[in-house]
C-alpha cells in the first residue's frame, strides 16, 4: 500500500462551464484526473471529501483539494488531508 500527499486545483476545467453544472463535473474531473496522475483503473472517493463537496452550492464551489490518496493494487482510495 502507498500513501502520498496532492495538491490538485481543478480551476480550469470548470471556470468555463454553466454553474449549475459545475459539481457534477467537478466529481468527474476529479476521477479523471486522479487516474491519469496515478495510473490507476479505479478512483474512490471517500465520505470526508464527498461531504466537502457536497456542502457547498454549486455556484461557490472549491477548486483546490489537497488529498491522501491511498493506492492498492489497481484501486486508489482519496480523502481530505
């Protein structure tokens, strides 16, 4: 099992999209993301960061996340630092 530390900002990718479709994008763009940087076929998103998520609305979303990320075998598992 590897454990390491990121700091992702995700900006970019949804500045220029409808906000009230910027959430769903942003668990998307996440995913997507954490794939390509880890190699990995699987991203899980944990309890902690998806209620940070969550709670905000969609116009006044955060961008920046620093995560743990966890990666097993071919299956990362992501939270909040």
């Amino acid at each position: 099992m590897e454990e390491r530390i990121l700091r992702i900002n995700l900006r970019k990718e949804l500045i220029k999209k409808p906000r009230w479709n910027r959430k769903k994008l942003l668990m998307l763009r996440l995913k997507e993301k954490l794939k390509r940087i880890l190699k990995v076929d699987e991203v899980k998103i944990g309890k902690n960061l998806n209620e940070f998520i969550q709670r905000h609305s969609p116009k006044k979303l955060t961008y920046k996340f620093t995560l743990r990320i966890e990666k097993e075998n071919n299956i990362a598992k992501v939270d909040l630092a």
